[in-house]
C-alpha cells in the first residue's frame, strides 16, 4: 500500500542531496519512505494526500523520558515555583507511588502519555525504568515498557533507595537486578551527580551493563559540575543527558567522541536551572540531541516542540540546528540509522506542522502546531 503526500512546502529530510525548490511531495510504501523530491516528479500511488502547503519534518525522536511510573508531584512543582530549589530526593515520592500501583494503572499511564506524545509528532521514544528500585520493580517497570515504545533503558542506578546503603544497592544493581531486567533493556543509564552516583559508582554501572551487552547512557552534569561527562565519554556511552554544566574539557572531550550531548531544555527550565550550552557544543562539533525528559518531577511535559523553541530562544541554535538535533540527534542518541531522517529506506515516520515553515516551531510557542502525523506509515490519530 503506498501513499503519495504532495503539497508540501517545505521538506527537512536530512539528505545531503534535498531539492530546493517545492512544493514537495513523499511517497510512503508501507512502513517505509519510497521516494522524495520534487512534487511534479512524484510517482504515483495507492493513495494521495494533499497537505495544502504545510512543511513536514522527520518525526520526532525523544530520545529521554521516564514515563513509567504512577502518583502526582504537582505540590512539588508548586512548592519549586514558589521558591524551593529541585533536588533529586522527590525521585523517591514517585518510588514509592509506583511500587504501589498495579501493572495495569502502569501500562495505562504509558500508553497515554505515549499517545500524548504522537500527537505532537513523536514517532519514536525511549523511556527508562528508575522508579522501582527492587528488583521485581525494576523488572516489571522495563516489561511493561518494552511492551509499549521502541527504546528501553535500565535506570536502577538513579537513587539509592531508603532503608539501603550506596553500596550494598549497587551491588544489586550490578548484579540481580540487571539479570531480571535485561531481557526487556537496550540500555543502561545512570545519574550520576552529587547526592546520586559518583563517577567511580557510575563507571562500574557502564561496565557491568557492557558486560551484558547493553549500550551505556548517563544522566550527568544537571545540577552542576561533575565528572558525568567524562566518565560518560570513558565508556563510550552513547549519551550524556541533561549537560548543563559544561566546562571547557567538557565540550572538548564530547566534541572528540561518539557520545551525543542530549540536551533538555524544558527541564532546565522547569528547575530553574540555566539553558545548557548548546550553541557551544554545536560551535564545538559536538552531536546534539533534543529530548523532553518528560517525568513527574523536573519536567512533566512530551512536548518536543517547546524543546526546539526553547533550544532555539534560550540556547542559540538555529531552527535548522535545533530540527535536526530533536529528529536526526535523538536517532543518534539511539544508535538508530531507521528514523530521525526522510531518506529513502527510512522508518516512514512523519510529521506535518501546520504551518509553512518550521520557524514557525520557535517563533510560535506554545501553540500546537502537528496537523498530522503518520508512523511506520500508518496515520496517528491528532
Ligand atoms: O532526568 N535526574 C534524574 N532523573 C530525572 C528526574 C526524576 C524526578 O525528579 O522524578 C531527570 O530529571
């Protein structure tokens, strides 16, 4: 079955060889893109769709979320507005909230915010584990998560839980917990900032999910300076996210490496925290991504767009720049050759704004721009 999408304004589909002149058109077949170029080249299809104009974009890749979890931090995020600083330690409110849920209210939960987030436009999405904390928590949360996005992460190492020690939870997290969850993981992350995980404890995190074949992520340098950055670069993890607070060595040794700098602006925002360096690490060479790190607690929203508006107005990047880093930088951050572009051969992911252009992304914020959105070629309910 293939679909002809023509009247397209304007075409991001990150191919170095993209026409210039439109109107465009994208040709889907099945699950993948068949062709693209210009609209009076097009071939023909099983069916056509005109969108009148509009500019359409690879699908988002949200690359950072922690989307499994159950209770309510509204007082919280109250309480921060009205002064009170972020710490990690409202992690522990949601533990225990979603160790008292059942599998159902939690898989429900997922799929809504899941189906919250395609509406934007997110075609594909990591989400992580990290509010469980047990072994059979951690297990069931990344069951469940595998059964619902493309992308699974075992975060155990993202709080050492009451009633523990740093060490003895470590050495749970290194060993029985990682054998329960890594049937269901791709990846295996870790916080690593003061009042979490030091770079030695994060170090040993990496290594013990490398030894199981697992790909390395790290939550690193969010609430200040620290070693999460280097130690991510050491392993050869395949991100560091948040990179809020960079130092010169910092940038360089992300721009001399294979590890994507994922940043997430709405949580800066949301925390009081200042816009992460993008414009430096972009100046630098490094490979930026954009995520959303929806979660109850620093940052409750999926909504991608905002993070390209505030990378755009808070961090320097060009709209282009800030694009491509929440499409093509979040497949990066994936290890994923299959989405973030419209290349001939891709996932047939796509995202109509309604709008003309994607300045429209920064310039206006706030206002729900998707008017449509197909994934692996099938059209999301908007
Ligand atoms: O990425 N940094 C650690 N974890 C989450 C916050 C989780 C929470 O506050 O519940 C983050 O910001």
């Amino acid at each position: 079955m293939s679909v002809v999408i023509t009247g397209i304004g304007e075409l991001s589909t990150h191919d170095d060889e993209e026409p210039v002149d439109g109107p465009f058109a994208v040709v889907l077949d099945g699950d993948r893109v068949a062709w693209t170029g210009r609209a009076r080249d097009a071939p023909s299809g099983d069916t056509a769709v005109d969108v009148g104009g509009r500019a359409v974009l690879p699908g988002w890749v949200d690359s950072h979320t922690h989307l499994v979890f159950a209770g309510d931090r509204g007082e919280e995020f109250a309480r921060r507005v009205a002064g009170e600083p972020y710490t990690a330690s409202g992690i522990q409110v949601t533990v225990d909230a979603t160790r008292a849920a059942s599998d159902a209210d939690l898989a429900e939960r997922l799929r809504r915010h899941v189906a919250e987030a395609a509406r934007q436009g997110t075609t594909c999405l990591e989400t992580k584990t990290g509010y469980g904390l047990t072994v059979a928590d951690e297990a069931r949360a990344a069951r469940i998560a595998a059964e619902v996005v493309d992308e699974v992460t075992f975060l155990g190492a993202h709080l050492t839980p009451t009633g523990t020690t740093t060490g003895a939870y470590l050495d749970l997290v290194c060993g029985p917990m990682l054998d329960a969850v890594a049937a269901h993981v791709r990846w295996i992350d870790v916080f690593c900032e003061d009042g979490a995980f030091d770079g030695d404890a994060a170090a040993r995190v990496l290594a013990a999910g490398a030894a199981r074949g697992l790909g390395g992520r790290v939550h690193g340098n969010q609430l200040g300076p620290g070693p999460g950055v280097a130690v991510a670069v050491a392993a050869g993890a395949a991100s560091v996210d948040h990179a809020t607070h960079l130092t010169d060595e910092d940038v360089d040794a992300l721009a001399g490496s294979g590890t994507v700098a994922t940043l997430l602006p709405a949580c800066d925002l949301a925390t009081g925290q200042p816009p992460a360096p993008a414009r430096r690490l972009v100046d630098a060479g490094a490979t930026v991504a954009l995520a959303s790190n929806a979660n109850p607690g620093s940052c409750y929203t999926t909504s991608m767009a905002l993070c390209v508006a505030l990378a755009v107005l808070q961090g320097g990047l060009s709209v282009p720049e800030a694009v491509r880093a929440a499409t093509l930088g979040g497949a990066r951050a994936l290890r994923r050759d299959d989405v973030g572009h419209l290349r001939v051969g891709a996932r047939a992911d796509l995202h109509v704004l309604d709008a003309p252009t994607a300045v429209h992304l920064a310039q206006r914020p706030g206002v729900p721009l998707t008017a449509a959105v197909w994934r692996a070629g099938r059209r999301v309910p908007t």
